[in-house]
C-alpha cells in the first residue's frame, strides 16, 4: 500500500497558533484496486516540537486503518517538512 498523492488540500481558519487543520482528497494505491477519498488532518506541534498528525477518513474504506493511518502520517510529515501545505 502506499500513496500516491494528496491533492485538493485546504486549510480551515484555526485562531490557536500550534494547531493547524486542513481537508484534502487522497489518493491511495491498496492491494487490488486504488482508492480516493475525502481525509481531515490537524498538525499539532508540541512545545517540544514534536508534530501530532491526526486523521479523520471523510469516506470509507474497506482497508485496515492502522496501516493506512501510519501511511498517511509519514506522507503529510514529509509533505509539512518540504513545505508544500498551505
């Protein structure tokens, strides 16, 4: 499983400077077929710096989520470190 691309990302005005939420479509390559779908996630950054991703799947999916969920996480970690969310 991996994915392929997040696209349509948006950010939702937030008024706490650690806290920011965005929704998005994601693109995913899953054994057997490729899914799209609507996803919500908020970067929390910690005092420390530690960043906490968490994600809310706006559509079903008939995958397990754990692994999805860790996917997703390092792929927007990385995305958030080059940059490009806006």
């Amino acid at each position: 499983m991996t994915v392929l691309e997040i696209f349509d990302i948006t950010r939702k005005e937030n008024f706490i400077y650690y806290r920011r939420e965005f929704t998005a479509k994601a693109h995913i390559d899953l054994p057997g077929k490729e899914h799209s779908g609507g996803i919500e996630f908020i970067i929390e950054t910690a005092p420390t710096g530690k960043k906490d991703i968490h994600i809310t799947f706006v559509d079903s999916v008939d995958y397990p989520l754990v692994p999805l969920m860790l996917t997703l996480k390092e792929y927007i970690l990385n995305m958030d470190r080059k940059g490009s969310l806006p």
